[in-house]
C-alpha cells in the first residue's frame, strides 16, 4: 500500500494558527512578540529565505524588525547591532541569516546573541542544552522534522531511528531530539559504509545529506516513517529531496514530499520559538 503523505504545509497551517492566537494573547496583555532578522549582503537566496520569514511573522500577528546590511559591514558592527538587540526589551528573537561574509566569524556572530533570545537554536549554550535534556530553543529544521513525526500519532518510545547526516544545525540535534523521544538512534553519514544495512532495520528515518536519491524504496523497511529534510535540484532543475519519493512512497508507511514536507516546519518553529521566548520574558 502506498505512503501516507506526511503534510508540512498543513500542519504548518496548524502551527502558525495556534501561534497567531497566543501572539494576539500576549500582544492584548502589552507584551508583542518580536522578531530580529538581520541580513548582511545580497545573497539572493538569503533575500528570499529573510523575505519569507518576516512575511510568516507578519501573517501570525508577530512582530518583525528587518536590518539589511551591506556585505563590507564590520564585525564589530554587526555585534554592536546584536548587543542593541539583545537589551531591546521590545524584541524576543534575534536571527542573523547565515551564510556571512567571509570576514565575519559566524561563531562568534552566533555566540553574542543572548540564549533567551536564540530562537535559531544555533549557540553553544542551546545545542548544549539540549544535549542535557534542559528547556532551551531546539534548532528548527530538527523540532520540525520532530513535530511531523509525531502527526503521524505513532510513538517513537523503542522504535529504531536512522539518522543520514550529522550537522550541527540539522542531523546532530535531529538525532539528541529523537534520543530524547526514546528511539534507538543511529546516526550515518558520509563515512558509513553500507547506508542500505542500517536504513533497511529503521522505523524512521531522517534524511538531512543534501544529495538526491540517496534513499531510494528498496532501502526502506515496510511501513517506516521517512522525512526528507533535503533541498536539491535534479536534472529538469526541479526541487526534490534526498529521497526517492516514487520509490520510497511504495514502501514507506508515512513520506514527507519535497517541497511541502519539512521545507515549511522549519520557519514555523521559528515562530514557535519566538512566541515561546515572548511567553517567558512576559512571565506567561
Ligand atoms: P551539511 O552540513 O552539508 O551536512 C550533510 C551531511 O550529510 C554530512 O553530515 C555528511 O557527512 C552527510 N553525507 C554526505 N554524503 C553522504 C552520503 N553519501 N551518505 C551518508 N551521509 C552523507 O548539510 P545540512 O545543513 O545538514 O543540510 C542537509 C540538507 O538539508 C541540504 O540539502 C539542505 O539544503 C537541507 N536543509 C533543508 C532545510 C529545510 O528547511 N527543508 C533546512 C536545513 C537544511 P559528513 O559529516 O561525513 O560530511
């Protein structure tokens, strides 16, 4: 029987429903979330990744304060920025589109935003905090994959879970948040030598690599639950996913597609974690 299609653009719709009524709660109570966004360059794929994050803010009533900088702006003004930022009582996240210019050290840029208001989830004292199982801001792509996971209403407590990929930003922190949910994790990477071996024994996998069919149908368990955090392009130049859907979706039980899987979580959890920031600093 063919894949259910795990739906990001719904339960996205969901999401941003539920984090509209709590931003117009907290915005009724004096206390409007916000948002930093800071772009530095021209980068036109980071101009469209900041245009629809401050537009998904502005459709779910959180507010977005937008700094474009040119590309030869200084480190030490761009943390001077993020130091204003960080004392701004008005703003709850702060978010600084990545990649830099190379004359700008994207650690030190990461560290300098305060914890209670990286809601990218990318500092040292967040990643850190998840690997302790401490509350903290979980990075979005993997709190998404999570959330789609659990749509599905299967429990993840004793299920095997492979993991393709180990970015800090992506597989690693996919990875601690399915540790957390008690599956048996393992994690693969560009190193692993028989990808099939493990995937074929998973009950979910996540594939965070960046390259196209990197899991095809004959890979997968029956009925495993697969989420394809890739973003490729293949030889007609359209958007797929690192697996094969056409293939995958005859074995798998549950399929995210690309696009309208992950692609969509990602910038919802942003809200999520911005609107739970708001909801901390109100004392809510
Ligand atoms: P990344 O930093 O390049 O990491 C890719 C990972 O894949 C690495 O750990 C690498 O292993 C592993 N890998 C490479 N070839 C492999 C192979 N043949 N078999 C097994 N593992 C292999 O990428 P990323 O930032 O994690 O992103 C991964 C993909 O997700 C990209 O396509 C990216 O565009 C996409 N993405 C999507 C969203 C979204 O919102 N949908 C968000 C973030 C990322 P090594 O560590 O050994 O090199």
């Amino acid at each position: 029987m063919p894949a259910q299609i795990i739906d990001g653009n719904a339960l996205s719709r969901q999401l941003r429903a539920e984090v509209a009524s709590r931003a117009a709660a907290l915005t009724a109570r004096g206390h409007p979330p916000g948002l930093a966004v800071i772009l530095v360059g021209a980068d036109p794929a980071s101009a469209v990744y900041v245009r629809n994050k401050v537009k998904a803010c502005e459709d779910s009533g959180v507010r977005s304060v937008f700094e474009k900088y040119d590309a030869d702006l200084s480190e030490a003004a761009l943390l001077e920025r993020i130091a204003a930022l960080n004392a701004d009582p008005a703003i709850h996240g702060i978010l600084v589109q990545m990649p830099l210019p190379k004359h700008i050290d994207p650690h030190k840029v990461i560290e300098a935003i305060s914890t209670e208001k990286d809601v990218d989830g990318y500092s040292v004292l967040s990643a850190g905090e998840l690997m302790a199982g401490l509350p903290g801001f979980r990075p979005c792509t993997p709190y998404g994959c999570m959330k789609l996971i659990e749509s599905t209403g299967q429990s993840l407590k004793g299920k095997h879970a492979v993991v393709i990929g180990r970015s800090n930003t992506v597989g690693k922190p996919m990875a601690l948040l399915l540790l957390q949910a008690n599956a048996t994790v393992t994690v693969c990477h560009s190193g692993t030598p028989d990808l099939a071996y493990h995937t074929r024994q998973a009950d979910v996998v996540v594939a965070a690599v960046g390259r196209q069919n990197t899991v095809r149908g004959d890979m997968l368990k029956p009925g495993a639950i697969v989420i394809d955090v890739g973003i490729n392009r293949n030889e007609a130049g359209k958007l797929c996913g690192d697996v094969d859907f056409a293939s995958a979706a005859e074995v798998a039980g549950w399929i995210t597609p690309v696009p309208g899987g992950v692609g969509p979580m990602t910038i919802t959890m942003l809200l999520v974690n911005t609107l739970e920031a708001a909801e901390r600093r109100a004392g809510a």
